[in-house]
C-alpha cells in the first residue's frame, strides 16, 4: 500500500485494529494539549468540550507501518461535521 493511502474498509470485529469509537457513539472534543499546528490542521479549539456523534470513520496510513484512524463527527448544536484524529476525542458517558 503506498503512503498517504486512505483505508475506506470497516474493520470487523476479527480484525486486529478495531477503531476505539463506534459509529452513533457519542464524544467529547478534546483538543490534545501543546500540539503544534502546521499549515495542514486546523485549530479545533472552537470545538472544546462540545458533544459530537460519530457518523464515520477511516484508517490512514501516512508511512509504511503506521495507521491511525480518522473519525468524521457531526455536532450537536449545529449539525455541522468535522473530523478529528482519535487522539482530540473522549467518549461522552450520559
């Protein structure tokens, strides 16, 4: 697979990485402290403790060896979707 490639596939639960967070599973944005921005992510300090639900998800795989997943979530108050790296999010407990 060549780097920067987007995995589309859902994994499925005999998978070995599963994603943290489910599809329809509600989170908090939680923006992960002293991160350095480049020119290519965006402040998501607007966001902050704002509840969110999980509408997708993708594995990503910048270099050969390396995979993170990526989460796409709409916001509660406006509706509007953002994505966010699994490391700027904490699952919400109602």
């Amino acid at each position: 697979m060549p780097p920067g490639s987007i995995i589309r596939q859902r994994f499925s639960k005999g998978n070995l990485m599963a994603p943290k967070y489910e599809i329809g599973q509600k989170v908090i944005i939680a923006p992960v402290k002293n991160q350095r921005l480049s020119p290519r992510d965006s402040n998501i300090e607007p966001y902050a403790g704002r509840i969110g639900e999980i509408i997708d998800y993708h594995w990503i795989s910048p270099n050969r060896g390396e995979m993170f997943c990526i989460y796409t979530i709409r916001m509660d108050a406006d509706r509007k979707a953002v994505v966010l790296h699994e490391d700027e999010l904490r699952a919400y407990l109602e």
